[in-house]
C-alpha cells in the first residue's frame, strides 16, 4: 500500500520537524516547505494533504490557499489551515 503524502507549509523550522517527525513515525510521507514560493513548488508532488501555517508572508498562507484552489491541477488537494 503506497504511504499517504502530506505536505507542512510553515515558517517555524523546528515546528515542522518535529511534527513531520511524528507525522513519518505514523507511516506518513512529509515534505517541508517553509515559505509561499517553496509551498507552490511542492504542491506539484501532487500531495494528499497540506498543513497550512495561516501567518505566513512572501505569500500569505491564505494566498497560498487561493493560488492552490484556484488551480485546477491542484484543486483534489486537501488543504487544513
């Protein structure tokens, strides 16, 4: 069975690690991407999920929201903010 894919958008690196961490001791696939620009790149891995940070910058985590629904080759993606 192939592992769930999920992707954390957020700012603090020692945050995302540590849940990542957890997330991959559960049997998760994660990737880390700790700006807007990195998150639009990695929504491209087509993951089942993104755990969105909201108090983002360089876009906002609700632009980044926006830009990954309004894409249509994103919009199956689940996004929890």
């Amino acid at each position: 069975m192939n592992k769930k894919h999920i992707l954390i958008v957020c700012g603090d690196k020692a945050f995302s690690k540590e849940t990542a961490t957890l997330l991959e001791s559960h049997g998760y696939h994660v990737n880390i991407a700790h700006n807007g620009i990195d998150s639009i790149e990695k929504a491209k891995l087509y993951p089942d999920l993104i755990l969105l940070d909201r108090v983002l910058s360089d876009p906002a985590g609700l632009d980044i929201c926006t830009q990954i629904r309004n894409n249509n080759q994103f919009r199956h993606i689940s996004i929890i903010i």
